[in-house]
C-alpha cells in the first residue's frame, strides 16, 4: 500500500498486469548434424511456452513440425516459414518461439532437410 501511495494508481494496476502475466515456460532444442537434442518434447497444452532453439550444426536444419505448429497459438508467428509448417535455422542461429500448444496428442517432429538421415523426432502435449 506504500507503494500506491508513492507511485499512484497506474503503478499499482501496471503491477497486478505484470504479476497476472506468468512468464513463458522455457524449454530448449538444440540442433546438430544430424539430430536434435532432446529429440522427444512434451508440452502441457493450454501453458505458454518459449521455445528457445539453437542450430549448432555446420549445415541449415529445419524445425518441422506442421501439425503442431497448426494447433498451437503462436504469439510470434512472423519466425516460421510462410506456410507455417516449419522454423528455418541457418547455422549459428538462436531463435525463440512463443507458443500455447492446443489439442493433446502426438505429432511428427523433424528437419524437413534430413529426415531420411534420421534427423526426427516427436512432440508429445499432454
Ligand atoms: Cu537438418
């Protein structure tokens, strides 16, 4: 109540916005030739995540998952490709997903590039 008093009422409600507003849940994927790691994901679905990806690798992956990607909400839907079905990573680069995965289920993961190397994997959202 200090504070109120100090900072006024927009301060307070700036503060209840920030408090109502949990941060995304992190989950990490690192890419490299020829695999992700994990290679398995499992999501809560409705919870908000930060995808935090990294391609480690010396050639281009993909993060291809395009039933998933479909059902989930995607806060920041301008890093995946134009038909929405995939991440592009180009070596060195770090990119972070905002995601509220939708329908429960099971779904494909893989690197649309080197899926017949066995670059694939699976996403699970409970
Ligand atoms: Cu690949």
């Amino acid at each position: 109540m200090a504070d109120i008093a100090r900072y006024g009422v927009p301060a307070a409600v700036g503060m209840l916005l920030i408090a109502a507003t949990p941060a995304p849940a992190p989950l990490s994927v690192v890419m490299t030739d020829y695999k992700f790691t994990p290679d398995h994901l499992t999501f809560q679905h409705g919870v908000r995540y930060r995808v935090h990806l990294e391609n480690h690798g010396k050639e281009t992956h993909e993060f291809t998952a395009p039933s998933f990607l479909a059902t989930a909400k995607i806060d920041n839907p301008e890093i995946l490709n134009r038909e929405h079905t995939e991440i592009v990573m180009q070596p060195g680069d770090v990119k972070d997903v905002l995601l509220t995965p939708g329908k429960p289920g099971t779904y494909d993961l893989r690197c649309s590039d080197h899926d017949w190397n066995g670059m694939v994997g699976g996403i699970t959202v409970e």
